[in-house]
C-alpha cells in the first residue's frame, strides 16, 4: 500500500477529479464522482472513499461504461415521476441533473419520484438522501447492486447489498440521514476487512457450500446474508423490485451478468421519493414538522448508550473540515 | 378461554360486525374492522384475529375515542397528498374512505401519499397494501404504536413495534406482500407467547432493568429490541418521523402517554405512498414491470428454503376459504 498523504477536503476534491480527468472521463462525471468520493473520505466512510477509484476506472473495461455521457432529464407535465437517463455513465453525474426537476415536482405536488436508468452505481446513497434533505425534504433512495446476497432460508448470491438510504430535514442543524445495507455487511467492508486481516462478524455470511464463516474472502466467493434473517431479505427484494423491475432497469443478478469482468461495478437504475412536508401536515393546521421530530431526537439521546444514524459522520465532518483528511497516494492509481 | 367453534370466512365477518355493532360501533367503523380481523384469520395471522376483538372493544374507555366516527377526506386539487381525518375513530373506515382518491392522484401523477389523521390503529398494515397491489399499484404503509421497543444503544421504551408493509402487483396473482414490526417481535405476538407460556427467542426483548430476557412477561414490562440491532433501529425511527412528525401526528411515546387506561390501542396516524408503475418505466421504453418481477421471484423460489413473504399468508387463506376457520367463541366478549 502507498503512504498516506494529509489533504484538505477541497485538495482531495480537486485531486480526484483531475486524476479522473486524466484517465478519459468527462468534467461532468469526474466532478460527480468526485463529489461523493471526497463526501466519503471527509464523512469517515472510508468504504466509499479514495478506496472506490479503482473500481471507477475498472469500470470502463466494461464495452459500454461511457466515462464521457451526458444524462439527459425526461420531465412530462403531468406526472410527477421524473425520469434521467445516465446513457452507461455513472449515477452522481445523473442525480446532479435530476435533483432540480424532482424537487421542483416535489414543491408543487406534495411528493414525486426521481427514476435514474443505465448507470453504473459505485457510490453510497447518503449524499443524495442527504442533498434533498439539506433542502428542506423528505427523501428515500434505493439501489440494487451485484448479486451477492442470498435470500432468507436460501444458500446462493440472489440479491445486491441493496442500500436504501432515508433522510430527514432539521432545519439549521445537518439533516438526520441513514444509508444502510439490506445485508448484514456492506461488500466494500468486507473488501476492507479482507485487506486488514480482520473477521466477519457471525451471521453475516455462507461459505460457496452454504456453510457459515467468518473468513472474508470464503464470504466473497460465497454469499452475504440479508440483516435480520428474513426482514432484511424482505427489505433486499423490495429494493430489487422499486431499482429494478419498477423502472425498468437491471435486477442485481443481471448486473453480475453483465459483468463479465467481474470487476464489481454495478450496473443498473436508482428510484428516489421525495417529500415537500408542507403537504403532509392535515389540513388547518400548523406545519411543526422539524420542531416535533426535535422532540423525538432529544428523547432518543437521552437515553445512554444512542445517537441518531447520521451522528458519527457528521462529527467526522467536523473534523475533517478542520483538519483535513489522511488518504493513501493514489496518484499512480 | 372459551370453546373452539368453525366458521365460514363470511360468517366470521357477519358475526364480528354484529358484535360491534352491538357494543356500539357504527356499521362503517364495525365493518371496516371486521374486514381485517377476518382477513387475518383468514390468513392465519392470529394475532390480529378474533384476539384482537378486545382491545377494540377496551378503546371505547378512551376518553375521547369515537366509534360513530365518520372519516373526512381532504383533496386538494394541486397536491398528490391527500388526507383523511379519522375523528378519533378506528383506522379501517378512514382507509376505506382514502383508497379511491389516492388511487385517482397516483394513476394521474404517478405517485401519491395518504395520510390518515387522528385514527387508532389497531390493525396490521398488509390488508391496505394488498388492496392497493391487487388494483396495480405499488404501495408502502407506516405507522408508529405504543412505545413499547428501546432504540440501538438505549434500555428504555421510546418506538413503538413501528411496522412498515410493501405490495408488489402480480396480475393475476395474488399480490407480493410483506408487512413487519421493526422489533424482533410484534406486541402481538408476546402477548400470545405469554398466554401459550413459551419463550421469547434471544435478542427480542430486554426486562426492566435492561437485561436480556425470555420471558414474554418481563418483555412486555421491559422493552422490545428492534431486528437487526442499529438496522431496524434506523427503520423504527423512520417510521416514527413518516406517521408522527411528517403528517402532525403522534410518536409512540406520545400514544402511550394519551393511553391512561393503559390499553395498547395505539392512537396517531398512518402514511401511506402509492405508486403507478405505467408512469415509472423510462420514457419510451415498454412497460414490463410484472413479467420482469416475476423472473426474480422464479429464481427466487428456485433456492430450496425460500418463500416469498406473502406465501404462507396466501396458503392458509385457500385452506380457510375452503374449510374455514377454527375460531375462540367470542359471543361473550
């Protein structure tokens, strides 16, 4: 491994985005993928950080992952579902074209849905989530990825690790925002565990024979396992059907299909809701929303031992834009 | 406990909307009630059958809880969230008031919300999205309870059980379903575990002094954990924040607060988001949302030990409309 380099976040961004540049993508997709690759590093999710810029670039070994697209946004009068086709490029640079158009719908109407078809999706959920939130939204977003999980009572990979993220609004303070795999595991913390040498909590993964380990690797080559037996594999074919069959686009077993390199880059569609709650409130009366979910936050740190989802990586945050970040040299990536 | 006596699923509804209609209930809040205590025997969800029939009867002590109550339905004309007022009534009427105008504003937009306000909510949550999904829609349901589960991280009660359901459309078949607490258990459940005298399984429950327990009685005295310890966590909260915050309604802990008779009838609201798929396919791209679906559920099931969610609800529902069902004589409840 390269040694590590202190940058500051602007620095990384910066850096990341040139280097992207330089291996072919265009300033759209590089600023996009910089974007959440530097929100990662900053936020602590080191999963999704500099770590994922190996699997950016592999990704153009695939024949139509197109590092140079331009999404174009499909926004019909009527409906409140607004569609962005990424064209095989990659999803922050389609999101950044949808964001816009959803919340606009999502003013006016109450609620609307954000469909982001033909991208590859290497990034975590929570920016998005987090974006709309900032703005005063309710938000939701799920993604499939590749089949890696196997379905409750089941013993081979079905399903993708299957985020889905949620955030809520707060007014002035950062939003209240979790992204969380459908798995016990996220793939990139395994791919981390494996890279430092560590064990696979119990219960996270089956071997090839269906048997259970702890061992990384046997769970790479073997199956993830939903979290909360058959809830999470609930949640995981929930996610498959709103990525996948509802807008058309891939099931995470396709996506290993396509993958014919096996580089682990999923290909597929992202379907976000979005909430204006100055709807939501009944009629004639006051819309309190922020100040009584305050209510619930304030009882739930009360209590030792908890803190709300998003807690630690807004800390991380602080510190990092204070401090800068500590990454490995990936100029000779 | 009373005898056992078997009845024809449309005697079961005849019988249990006479007895509340007898006990005081209006026909349309008796008949909305008996929809879904006989839907859930029907499909052999005991815990929200026939044993259920009490707790409605013992909300009645409520102070202010209504069972003449006629829901009002608010539609506006630019928004896809539409409301109904349950008027301190039961939460079956309100959603039978709801279902057509969501209905309306999802096939016109895409994507719609119902919010039903001031409503106790004795229910399960899948007859709603199963009545949604048998009509083509794709349809989620929230709603918080009692405060009756400690969040990740703490000992005492703040969510309720907080389930979420999900229906998927499957032409002529019945509707993929699920519909779950985001504690290990449903209150329902350990409540029948007492009176059976078994044993919670590990990880459900801790007692009052916050250690982990088995027994059902010191659960119900303790708290609930949520499934997947911080996962399902995240899940309760959001939930919290979908049927309590966003639509100016109650969180748990302020349900159980308002429960002075302590009753467990929870009292609040229910949100709900209904999807058209014809608007969700990309713009020009065929609409195949069932048949792409039903690829995934064939490999699913093509894993020995797997089901789909709904399948044993939908087995036992063809043997109780046979046969059906073997219920408590409840004639002097």
């Amino acid at each position: 491994m390269s040694d590590k380099i202190r940058l500051s976040v602007a620095e990384l961004h910066t850096k990341v985005q040139e280097l992207l540049v330089d291996k072919g993508f265009s300033f759209e997709q590089a600023d996009g993928i910089a974007d959440t690759i530097t929100a990662a590093e900053r936020d602590g999710c080191l999963s999704h950080g500099v770590f994922r810029i190996p699997f950016y670039l592999a990704a153009l070994k695939n024949e139509d992952a197109n590092a140079q697209a331009i999404p174009s946004v499909s926004v019909n009068e009527t409906s409140s579902v607004v569609h962005v086709d990424g064209h095989n490029g990659f999803c922050p640079a389609a999101l950044k074209a949808g964001f816009e158009p959803v919340m606009d719908k999502a003013r006016t109407r109450g609620i609307a849905a954000l469909a982001i078809h033909n991208v590859y999706n290497i990034a975590a959920l929570w920016p998005e989530v987090e974006h709309l939130a900032q703005r005063g939204f309710v938000a939701f977003a799920f993604t499939a990825a590749n089949a890696y999980v196997a379905p409750a009572g089941g013993t081979k990979p079905l399903f993708g690790t299957n985020p889905m993220a949620f955030g809520w609004p707060r007014g002035d303070k950062p939003p209240m925002v979790f992204d969380q795999a459908s798995s016990v595991c996220a793939r990139g913390e395994i791919q981390l565990m494996k890279n430092a040498g560590e064990s696979l909590p119990d219960g996270a993964a089956i071997d090839k024979d269906g048997h259970p380990t702890n061992d990384p690797e046997a769970a790479l080559a073997g199956a993830q396992l939903p979290f909360g037996q058959h809830k999470g594999s609930s949640i995981a074919l929930m996610i498959e059907l709103l990525a996948g069959a509802l807008i058309g686009d891939f099931f995470s077993y396709q996506s290993s299909e396509k993958d014919v390199h096996n580089i682990g880059a999923p290909f597929g569609g992202e379907f976000l809701m979005v909430i204006d709650p100055s709807h939501a409130a009944a009629p004639g009366t006051a819309d309190r929303h922020i100040e009584h979910a305050e209510e619930l936050f304030t009882r739930l740190l009360a209590q030792e031992g908890t803190r709300l989802p998003s807690g630690r990586r807004f800390a991380a945050r602080e510190k990092s834009l204070n401090e800068g970040v500590l990454v490995s040299d990936f100029s000779d990536f």
